[in-house]
C-alpha cells in the first residue's frame, strides 16, 4: 500500500521545480549542473543500465501494490491472431483459423474476471502484453465484466501502443524483456499459452524453465489448441532425446476452450496432489 507518511526533508518534486527557475548561465547550461534523477540524457548512460533495470522493477511493483493487485492470471499468445469479425484480413489461412482463439481468450479472461470481481477484485486479474491480438483478446474480456486487467507493454522498433481495452492505471510499459519476463510472473496463479509466434515461444520456454528448475512455484500452465502446438512442437521427441524427462510434459496441458481451462484451474489443488489433472 502507498505510503502516506510525511517526510522531514524537502521533496524531490520540489527541488526539480526550484531547478527549473534558476538564471540562465554557462553554468546552469552545462550537463554537469541539472539534477541527476532529472537529467534523461544522464539517465540514458550505459552505466545507468543497472539503475534502470531497477526502476523497471520498482514502478510496477509500487503501482500494483498500491492498486491491490494480489495475484493475476497470465495470457500469452500472438499479436497477429486476428477478431474473427477481421478474419478476412489476416495474412495467412492458418492466422484467419486461428482466429477463433481469439474468442476463447476473451471468454477465458471475461470469466476469470468475473470470478475475481466475486471474490472482491484483488486476486486472479488478468495480465497480458497490452498489444493486439490474442493480448486485446484477454484485455476485452476483462472489460466485458467490467472488471481491470492489466497491460505490460514493450517498447519495439516498429508501432506499439497499448490496446483500449487495459485498465489505464495498470498500462504499463518496458525496455527490458526480462524485467517484464519478471512482472508476468511475479504474481501469477495460473499460466494461459494462446498460440503464437517468437515472443510466445520465449514466454512459454521461460515459464517452463523456471517450473521445471524449481524456481518458481507450480501453477496450472495451459497451452490452448492442442493441434496448434503439437504440429509446431515435437514434445516427445524431447523426452525420447532425453533432454527433458518424461515428467517434464506433465508440467503443462493442453485445452482447447475457456471452459476446460477454467475446470483446470478451479480444481488444480486436489486434482495436483492426486497427480491426475486431466489435458494431455
């Protein structure tokens, strides 16, 4: 929660303001002179990457804390998986199939918002990319229940601005791919894989990693549309090669709709210690 207590010492906004009235000098014009927090350009060193991978850090982690957001549900999934309504538009016939996931997604994350608001609105928020595609998908859903959802976007070379639908105080935005990594995670009760493309695959693998290493606690991880994923992945080739164990395959499942993935989740604490949750 925000803390509300009051400093003895002059604020920083303060003293960027005082700074911003002092007489124009060759002294106050050299990049030596303005006040370091406040200096972009200092900012931007190369040396200040450690600082600033701080500060991705800390902002979202203030900002949820102080919004209540206890626990979320991750989505996944591509950004090019088109509205069944824009099918037509898609640039391939496989992006225009799939683009029915677009819809699960949205019913998945309308559904889990609901619950959540039941439940009073702090646990099992959905968090996505806060672009376009299956992202907008699980954004929209939450919007339909009239619930948040949260958007932690990347900035990128090409356009890429956060979808209408994430709640406008959870949009937040990132140059570290890791530190965003982190934030997915950090709070996550289940895991939700949509089909997708390279940021995807580096989501899903990471995710995997640090379940499989025990580095992260075992939540339910499921990859929506079985004939997506086992046409473009050879999991038992994996374990046949030997480089993953044969238990590996069971640290996700495969759903194909929202309400098989809502089954899942809603009885994962039995059905975990039973060792028999049903998907693969």
């Amino acid at each position: 929660m925000k803390d509300d207590r009051q400093s003895p010492f002059r604020d920083a906004h303060t003293d960027r303001e005082a700074a911003e009235g002092v007489p124009d000098t060759p002294q106050t014009r050299s990049p030596s002179y303005p006040l370091a927090f406040a200096d972009d350009e200092f900012m931007c060193r190369d040396e200040l990457r450690p600082v600033r991978l701080q500060l991705e850090l800390l902002k979202p982690e203030m900002l949820m804390n102080e919004a209540g957001v206890e626990s979320t549900i991750v989505l996944f999934g591509g950004a090019r998986i088109p509205d069944p309504v824009d099918k037509d538009k898609a640039r391939t016939k496989t992006l225009a199939d799939l683009s029915h996931f677009y819809d699960e997604a949205r019913t998945f994350a309308r559904l889990m918002t609901e619950k959540s608001m039941a439940s009073g609105g702090t646990e099992n928020i959905v968090v996505t990319g806060g672009g376009p595609g299956v992202m907008e998908a699980g954004n929209r859903g939450a919007y339909d229940a009239g619930g948040r959802s949260i958007g932690l976007n990347i900035v990128l070379p090409f356009e890429q601005a956060p979808n209408s639908y994430v709640t406008p105080d959870l949009a937040f935005n990132f140059h570290y791919f890791a530190i965003r990594k982190m934030h997915f995670l950090m709070r996550a009760r289940a895991i939700c894989v949509f089909p997708g493309g390279f940021g995807t695959m580096d989501e899903l693998f990471e995710a995997l990693t640090l379940i499989q290493t025990g580095r992260m606690a075992r939540v339910p991880f499921l990859l929506f549309g079985r004939a997506f994923w086992e046409k473009i992945i050879n999991w038992d080739a994996l374990s046949d090669a030997g480089t993953i164990s044969a238990d590996d395959l069971d640290l996700f499942r495969f759903v194909d709709s929202a309400a098989e993935a809502i089954d899942i989740i809603d009885g994962w604490g039995p059905l975990e210690k039973r060792g028999d949750i049903p998907g693969r």
